[in-house]
C-alpha cells in the first residue's frame, strides 16, 4: 500500500540533504579563500624601515647609466648591492611554508563545515515542497484518494512544510511527522461510535429491541457483516435476531439462514419476493415478545442509481425505525465509494460506515476521501470470511500501511 509513496517520501529527504551539502560545501570554499589570505598576512613580514629605503632606492640604481663618465665600475661593489638581495631572500623563505599551512587550514574547514550538516538545520523552502507534493498527488489519486479530497489534503502538506526549520540530522523524522500530521488530521474526523455501548444502554433502559438496518450496494458482504456484528454482540451477552429482508436474491434469504445456524441464533424470513418492510417489521415484533436485545436488519444489494430500490429501502426506514442505520462498502471500489455514500446518505441517513475487504489489494485511500468529504464516521474493517474478522477503526491503522515502521 502506498509504495510510490514511500519512494517519493524517501527521494523528497535525499533533494533537501543533497542541497544542504552543496550549499555548505560552496561556503566551505569561500571559507578556505578567506582563510588562505588571512594565512598569508600572517605568514608575510612587514619590512623594516631600512628595507623599505633600500626597496625605494632600488630603481634609482638600476636606471642610473654612470659608466659613460666613469669606466671604472667602482660604483657596483658588492657591500651596495647586498641589502638589495636581502629582502627577495626573505620573501622567498616566507613562501615555503605557505601552500603547507593553506591546504591544512582549508581540510580543517571543509570538515568542519561538512559535519555541520549532521548538527545544523534546514529550511524548506516552496520550491523544494513543490516536487514532493507533485508527485504525492499522483500517488493519491492511484491509491483511490478522489480528487478534492487529494486536493484538501496537499495543500495542507504544503502549509505545514513550506517555511518550515527543521534540524538537518532529525531530517526523516520531522517531515514524517509534519505529514503523518497533515493526514491523522483528516482521518481523526471519524467519531468514535461504540456499537456496543449503545445497544447495552439500550439494553439498561428497557429500550429493546435496539434496531440495526444495514445497507450498501451488491457484493459488499452486508450479510457477513451483520453475522460478524452478531457474534461480536454475544460475545458481550446480549441476544440477537437475523432479519433476512434481502427477499431480492434467494440465495441471500439462504445465507442469512445458514449464518443465524451456524451462530445459533434466530432468524426471521419470508419468501422470495416479499415485502421486505414486512419481515423487518415481523422480526422486531418478534423480538419484543421474546426479550431479545439486539435485531440485525438485512437488505437488498442496490446502487445508488437505482430509484426504485432507494425508495423501497426509504420505505423501510420509516418501518422499522432503527436506531442504527450502516452502510456496508467495499474498500476496494475506489473513488465510486464516496458517490455511494454520499447517495445512501441523502435518501435516508448513514450513522456509521464499515469498510469490508480491506485484507484485499485495498489501497484504504477512500477512507481519506469519505472523512474529508463527510461527517460520517467509520466504525469498522473487515479483514476476512471469518466471524472475528473485524477491526474497530483506528486511525494508526490506516497511518501504518501508508508509512510502515
């Protein structure tokens, strides 16, 4: 889940270190320029006064064409010319040990520069985010994050990050925090709603049966699901009841059957093309007379796009009351998921969201766009066929798989 993402986390940290280097580098050398004329000040020593005259008397000697008037060369004696070759000497002695103490003094720092990098600090300008956040927007967009939502999200990112001071040795750390903040803040829009704790209140009050209606569209495994909610309320002692209202499909009137069997618990059901309003309202009716706490209400597969079917499931909503209304969807849809939910929840209200299949290629992008297009909050995931394949929703858990520790 996420792998492009992850590479393209891991090449954003290498642009920013890389760039530090070169920067720190370039003032290393600038450095070593200033540090080499220092050095040579210092190395140079100031001529005496009586060098400085003899300097100065130099050209003048050297100029002056005396041997027309005299042909003896009295003048040139070597005690007259000594003090000119003197200072040449020195400024020669001055140069050996030169280049020796240069060199060493630019090692020392570029090294000491080049280790800074480890201890410094980083800024994060735009146009270093501008790449990332690219390319995080394609990743996005594959991994089922529908546009807007990719959108809200990114520019976020962009906010958090660009201008942003961070030390250069907690590089990876800090830009995985900004971000993993950026995103927890989406996904903590879900609430937390405890089934649970509403049916055992309900249950405390003597406001029984409490009510289940779960909906969704064709293949979503609402059936499955409302078995697995099923076992997870007996597992905490309170009694159920398996509405089959799915008279739609027989085989699904079947299948709820089987489930209720194999839980062993009862189930209400009619004939294949029943009004499916009817077997909701003779299962709560039921339950009322035999002291059961909690009724899990089936229903027929449907799109979104088919009029008739939402109005039918409008119908039963005004029959049978729930207290719950769940809508069952599929984390492997993609971008469709949110369409659907947004379509369910306009013809009759979704309370909660389980999210099924995620032990499939699922990309779990929908969950960013579900929590950043609605309000409506994500109770469950379902990992498998197996009744205690169930996870309550955990923001860490979507986090997890987008950047694994």
């Amino acid at each position: 889940m996420f792998e492009g993402l992850k590479k393209k986390f891991s090449s954003f940290v290498n642009s920013l270190s890389k760039k530090e280097e070169e920067k720190v580098e370039e003032e290393a050398k600038e450095t070593q320029i200033v540090e080499s004329k220092s050095i040579e000040e210092q190395v140079l020593p100031k001529p005496s006064v009586k060098e400085q005259e003899i300097q100065k008397e130099e050209p003048k000697i050297s100029k002056t064409k005396e041997p027309e008037k005299y042909e003896k060369p009295t003048i040139a004696k070597p005690k007259e010319l000594k003090p000119q070759t003197e200072p040449q000497k020195i400024v020669e002695k001055s140069k050996e040990p030169r280049p020796i103490q240069n060199q060493s003094a630019a090692k020392v720092g570029i090294s000491t520069k080049i280790k800074s990098v480890l201890v410094g600090k980083v800024k994060i300008s735009e146009n270093d985010v501008e790449p990332f956040i690219e390319k995080l927007h394609l990743e996005l967009l594959q991994s089922d994050v529908n546009y807007e939502a990719a959108e809200k999200i990114l520019s976020a990112i962009k906010r958090d990050l660009t201008g942003k001071t961070i030390e250069s040795r907690n590089i990876e750390t800090e830009l995985y925090s900004m971000i993993k903040n950026s995103i927890l803040s989406v996904l903590m829009k879900s609430s937390n709603v405890d089934l649970l704790q509403l049916a055992s209140n309900s249950k405390n009050n003597g406001e029984t049966p409490f009510k289940i209606l779960f909906i969704g569209p064709n293949g979503a495994g609402k059936t499955t699901t409302m078995a697995k909610i099923a076992e997870m309320f007996m597992e905490n002692n309170l009694t159920c009841l398996l509405s089959a209202s799915d008279t739609f499909r027989a085989a699904a009137i079947e299948q709820t059957a089987i489930h209720a069997q194999k839980l062993g618990i009862e189930v209400v059901k009619g004939a294949y093309g029943s009004d499916p309003s009817s077997i909701a309202f003779d299962a709560i009716v039921h339950a009322k007379a035999r002291g059961i706490d909690v009724v899990l209400i089936d229903s027929a597969g449907r799109q979104e796009t088919n009029k008739s079917l939402i109005e039918e499931l409008k119908k039963m909503n005004r029959v049978a009351k729930p207290n719950l209304k769940l809508f069952v969807g599929e984390s492997i849809t993609g971008n469709s998921l949110l369409e659907q939910v947004k379509e369910f929840n306009n013809a009759i209200g979704i309370d909660g969201i389980i999210l099924t299949k995620l032990d499939c290629d699922a990309k779990g992008g929908n969950t960013l766009s579900i929590l950043s297009e609605t309000s409506i909050p994500i109770l469950y995931f379902g990992t498998g066929e197996g009744y205690n394949d169930l996870i309550r929703y955990d923001p860490n858990f979507i986090i997890n798989n987008i950047f694994p520790n």
